[in-house]
C-alpha cells in the first residue's frame, strides 16, 4: 500500500532538518583563519572570536578548544571554556606546560560529525617569574616578588616554603588589585605584567634560614593554579655581592620592544672597591650557552677605570649636557664602530651599551670579535651577565633575566612631581609598561635623576622612544595597527615639547589615534590635586581636593573638569593659572551641570581635548632628528552664549593652558591640550553656553561640542 504523502514529507524532514543543522552549525574546513596570537601565562583569560575560527557571520556552537605541540588536532590539553555567545567564546587558560609555541584550534561535534579547526599557531605560554630581594643572603624578613603571573580577581594566595626537610606555609592575600577589568580584555600578556610593577611582595617568613624552592597556589573563582619555583631561578636576582648595585635595566624595566638597544649599568661602592677594573657584559638566550653579545672593557691597569684615549669625545653625532662620557662613546680596544668595546668604567659606575639591532645601520659595524654579522635579539627571553674579570671587582657576577616582548605602555610629561607620583602609581595599577631608565643614547647616571648631565646622541635615542611607542620595523609583527596599545597622559603636554614631538607624533604618523587601542587619559579635576580657599569661609585656610585619572571615551573629543567661581578681577586672562593662588573661590567639579553664580562674578571654565587624526610633517631644524609637528589637532573652542535678553554672542578661544607651579614662578609651563577660559557676565539672567571645538582651519570637530547654563542672580 502507498503511503500517503503527508506521511512521506514528515518522514523525509525527519531526515533533511538535522543535516540542515549540522550545515548551519559546524563551521567547514576551507573557512580561512585570522591566526591571531595569544601569549598568555597559566590563570589567564582570552576571547576567540567567530571570525578567528573562520566564521564570518556566523556564531559559535558549543564549542571546545584544544592546545598542541604536534599536528592539527593532536590533543595536548583542552581549554576550559567559561561562557560564549554568538560571536566569541571566553576562554580559562590554566594548564601545566612548559613555555614555548603551541597551536590553539577549534573542536566542533563528536563523532563522525565532529570538525577540528585551526584557530591560531602563534599561541604562546610564558613561565612566571621570581624574584628575591635581599643584602647578603636569604634570611626570614626578606622580600620575595613574584611577578609575571596573572593574579585575577582578588584571588587567595598560599606560598609553601621548601628549607631542608620542612616545609612552611604562608597565605597571602594582594593589598590590591593589579589588573583591573581583566575580563573586558580580549587577551593579556604575562610580559604585561612583569613590565609594569604589577608584582607582590612578601616577607620571607620567621623560621625560615635557606630556601630550596617555593610552590605557588593562585585560588581563584575560575579554579587554582599551581607554579613551582626553583630557588636557582630566583637567586638569579639576588644581588649578594655589596661591592656593586645593580640599576639598569631596573626591576620594573626589564621588558623591551624586540630588537631594542638597552644599557647595564651598576653603581660602584668606593669604600670597598678602590680599583675597579675590568668588566665583561655577556647576553645569552635562555637555555642557551653561547654568547649572543660579548663586551668587555679595555681599563687602564693602574686606575682601573677607562682611560681618556679610550673615549671619542669629540664625536660629531653626540651632544654633551653637562655630561661628556657614555658607554656608546668607547673606541678601544679595535675601534669606534666595534660594538664589543662599548664598556665604560669609571670610580662610581659602570655601564654597557647593548645594541639589539634596531640602529644596526647607524655607526656600528654590528660586528663580533670574529667579524660576523651580529644576531637581532627578536622575541624572546634572556640572561645578562655581569662578570668582573680584573682589578678589586674581579670575581663579582651578576645575572638578570630580560625580555623582548610586546607590551602595553604609557606616555607623558613627568613633571611636575605629584603628577609624576600619580603617573607611576597609574602605570603599576593599570599593568603599563612606563620608561624611567634611560633610553641608549640618552646616557645619564641613574642615580642622579638628570643632576648629573646627560649625553646625547640623537641618532641612536629618538628610534629607541618611537619605536616603544608604534614599530616601524616590517621584520617585527607586534606593535602594529592590529595590536599596539599605547595610553598617553594629556596633563602638561607643550605642543612644542619632545613627548608631542616623538611620541604623540608616532601615533599620529602611524594613524592610530582613531583606534580604540590608542587611549588618551586626563585628570578628572584637571590637576593631580587642587589646594584652594573656599569662598564660604572668612578664613583663608585652604582645603585640597585629589584628581584621578580619566579616559577619554571613544568618540569623545572634549572633556570639562572644572569651574572656578571668585569675584571679578580685569587682570585675569585666559589660559593663565596660578595653582598657588589666594583668591577665595568655589570650584565646580560638574560644571556640565550647569552654573550658578552672583551679579560681579567671574568664571574659568577648565576641560582639555584630545589630538585627532591628521598628517604629520618632519621638523628640519638641527637636531630634529625623528621630529614631526602635526598638520592638524584642536586649536580652538568656539563658545555661542545666548540669553532671553539679549541675541547670541559668539567668543573663539585658544586651547593653550598656561600654569604657574608656585607664586615665584616667573614663566608659565603650557599645555596644548587643556584650556582655561574666563567669562565676565555683566547682567543677572539665564545664559547658556554652547561649546564646540575647531580644529586649526577652523572646521567643527565630531564629538566636541558641550552646553550647560550659567544662571547670575
């Protein structure tokens, strides 16, 4: 008998909407990947999107990810996925490997209709690190530092102490979180990290007399993680040896772009060491024993230190500021252009200038004692050794780990003092990698923060700057528009200064500052604190308010922090503040909020902007080298000031803000991002202020316009 068809359709969908489904869900191996990178440490959360996996429009389905070291789809370990929609799943990575390169790919179905995918082969694992901080040796009351591990959100931490045969254990708790909004990151970096001064230190405990190894426990509500830690690791950067003190690359500087040149340097006790004598600096590849870089010294026997004859002071690219020696300078032993000579020794320090190939081309033969071509120090980790070979520091040895690693960094003026406080302070909490130590090329002692001179040469520094802040090197593939992440503090930023002319330049001349990775970041009352009289109080007793840093919001392209309110004084002018001043004021903090003040009043209305996108032009001035001006940013605010009286009135001015520090300051510092602006508003009435920024022609600016009321009674 013949079915009838009613039955034969139902039978056949039966058969035709699973496969339908298995269609829209599984993803097809010709689907073409991103192969983004991830470097991660264990405890750390990532994002993969759809479109990593190759599925463009489409979303993922339960999916399962797997990391390996051999072919695709060999199963190493799976990767815990926390939660996915749509578009991208968010992913716990807390396995137990060793660092190196592994393959991340994509697990859909099971069965005959299970699909695997590569999703990325750059998927790195990085190794935590430790340190120990002590005088002359391991003892309870020293400071160990664990850094280079991702610490999650306020998680429990318990450190197991190995001496001899016993064990200690210590739980520890953070004073405070050093990642913050973690989860909203797509990705994070363990170099991150160890570039800022995210670590923890804690106190060797009582009873503890020499340390074998320590055993990490990170408890978190994504589960726990275990490190071990080998106590060799961490005598690596315990400096032991008080004839010398190491400062250069500094605990929270020892992460460089790839290929960046960088100096050593080390203080010299003159009580203990009257002699100095030879120095060798060697760099190695972790894991590896061949010298990559070796430099050595060439000091005069009977002093110890390096001999004028050895110094090329009349070198013609170089620039003395009080300071006429450096370690790029050395000429001997071989000659100027050997990379292997450039070792300075003096009574108080020495330093070395390691070159990692990003000025290869600039005066440097780039060449070993054998004459061959020197290897770039690309991606990776590193060992420097220090090695006194003669004179009273023979025998003194000293190795440090560094990296060349991507890195989130920050920008900005340092002064004046308390805004440098809370730039650092900035910078540690929020995991930035900041620049303190000096860039080669700009030689300084450390120790006397600029007191002591510098020497220059423009040449070999200014690449170093603008090459931390955008790559310009095709051979090296982080840094670029896909993953640079730059913040820059518009606090005190002359238009003219260098931090505008090199390091706010690269961006604008990589086009970046249109890129959500590119943040800029104010002080939300326009200072780093403000110590005014109130207008309420007879006395003239000041009161300090504390400013915090804020972020620009995508988009956004013009920022108000403050109203001052005070009696009307004709001497006052736009863009002038002296931030000791006297005058009884109030101070608005939402002047966006609009207005209230008396008949005779005046108001300063504070806010600051951001650079927009543009061109850039080479400066050609002498000594300009790396240089640009920008063709175009924020130069002015239009105001339109209306009222029920009276028909608008239109006022343009200039974003220039001028501080004074202290009363007895003769000059202002300016600022090419901020702006005060005064108004006199002679009749009592309802006004309304409409704000719109205006680039340098004199067009309107997306995102930069305000308007509030200012009420006079």
């Amino acid at each position: 008998m013949q079915k009838p068809i009613s039955v034969l359709k139902r039978q056949c969908m039966k058969i035709i909407l699973p496969c339908l489904l298995l269609l829209v869900f599984l993803p097809m191996e010709s689907f073409a990947t991103t192969n983004p990178r991830y470097d991660l440490a264990a405890g750390a959360l990532f994002k993969v999107k759809a479109s990593d996996v190759g599925i463009e429009g489409g979303y993922l389905h339960k999916p399962q990810f797997i990391i390996s070291d051999g072919p695709l789809g060999t199963k190493l370990k799976k990767i815990r996925v926390l939660e996915y929609d749509n578009e991208s799943a968010t992913c716990l990575f807390q396995e137990k490997i060793l660092a190196g390169q592994y393959s991340l790919s994509f697990v859909s179905g099971s069965g005959k209709n299970k699909r695997i995918l590569p999703v990325s082969d750059s998927f790195y694992v990085h190794s935590p690190i430790i340190y120990l901080s002590s005088s002359e040796k391991i003892e309870a009351g020293d400071v160990l530092t664990l850094g280079g591990v991702y610490f999650g959100d306020s998680p429990k931490i318990t450190l197991e102490f190995m001496h001899g045969d016993k064990t200690l254990k210590k739980r520890c708790a953070l004073e405070k979180k050093l990642l913050k909004n973690f989860n909203s990151r797509e990705k994070a970096s363990v170099m991150d990290c160890l570039s800022s001064q995210s670590y923890i230190s804690i106190k060797v405990p009582k009873g503890i007399t020499e340390i074998t190894s320590v055993k990490m426990t990170l408890e978190s509500p994504h589960g726990s993680v275990e490190k071990n830690f080998n106590v060799q690791d961490a005598l690596r950067h315990l400096q032991t040896d008080s004839r010398v003190e190491m400062k250069v690359p500094s605990i929270t500087e020892r992460v460089f772009a790839e290929k960046r040149d960088f100096y050593v340097f080390g203080t010299i006790n003159k009580d203990l060491v009257k002699i100095p004598g030879d120095i060798k600096v060697e760099i190695f590849k972790k894991g590896s024993d061949i010298a990559l870089r070796t430099i050595v010294s060439s000091v005069n026997p009977e002093t110890g230190t390096s001999p004028d004859s050895s110094i090329y002071k009349d070198y013609p690219e170089g620039e003395a500021k009080g300071l006429d020696v450096a370690p790029d300078l050395m000429k001997a032993p071989e000659d100027f252009l050997f990379p292997g000579n450039k070792l300075l020794v003096t009574n108080d320090y020495f330093s070395a200038m390691v070159q990692g190939g990003l000025t290869k081309d600039f005066d440097t033969s780039y060449k070993d004692s054998d004459g061959n071509l020197l290897t770039d120090l690309s991606r990776g980790e590193y060992i420097v050794k220090v090695t006194g070979i003669s004179g009273d520091l023979e025998g003194y040895n000293y190795t440090v780990d560094i990296y060349f690693e991507p890195m989130r960094k920050i920008f900005g003026a340092f002064r004046p003092d308390n805004h440098k406080a809370k730039f650092f302070e900035y910078a540690r909490d929020n995991c930035l990698r900041r620049f303190w130590d000096p860039f080669v090329g700009h030689f300084l002692i450390p120790a006397d923060n600029f007191g002591g001179g510098i020497y220059r040469i423009n040449k070999r520094y200014r690449p170093q700057n603008a090459y931390e802040a955008v790559n310009f090197l095709d051979s090296v593939n982080y840094g670029t528009d896909e993953d640079a992440q730059v913040t820059y503090v518009l606090y005190n930023l002359d238009r003219s200064s260098y931090t505008q002319k090199l390091e706010v330049a690269s961006v604008l001349k990589a086009n970046l500052t249109g890129t959500k990775r590119t943040q800029f970041i104010y002080y939300d009352i326009g200072e780093p604190s403000l110590s005014y009289v109130p207008a309420s109080t007879d006395k003239a007793e000041k009161i300090s308010i504390d400013g915090r840093f804020r972020q620009f919001k995508w988009g956004d392209n013009l920022n108000l922090t403050r109203a001052e309110i005070f009696d009307y004084n004709p001497e006052d002018h736009d863009n002038q503040c002296n931030l000791e001043s006297e005058t009884p004021m109030i101070i608005d903090l939402s002047p966006e909020d609009g207005l209230e003040l008396a008949l005779g009043d005046e108001i300063s209305i504070y806010g600051v902007v951001p650079p927009i996108p543009t061109t850039v032009t080479a400066i050609t001035d002498p000594h300009s080298e790396f240089f640009y001006s920008a063709d175009n940013y924020i130069q002015n605010i239009r105001y339109t000031i209306s009222s029920r009286d009276e028909s608008e009135k239109l006022e343009t001015k200039i974003v220039n803000l001028g501080r004074k520090y202290t009363t007895s300051q003769e000059n202002y510092y300016y600022s090419g991002y901020e702006f005060k602006h005064d108004f006199h508003l002679e009749k009592k009435g309802r006004y309304v202020f409409e704000l719109q920024v205006m680039d340098k022609n004199g067009a309107e600016i997306a995102g930069g316009s305000e308007k509030f009321t200012v009420i006079v009674k």
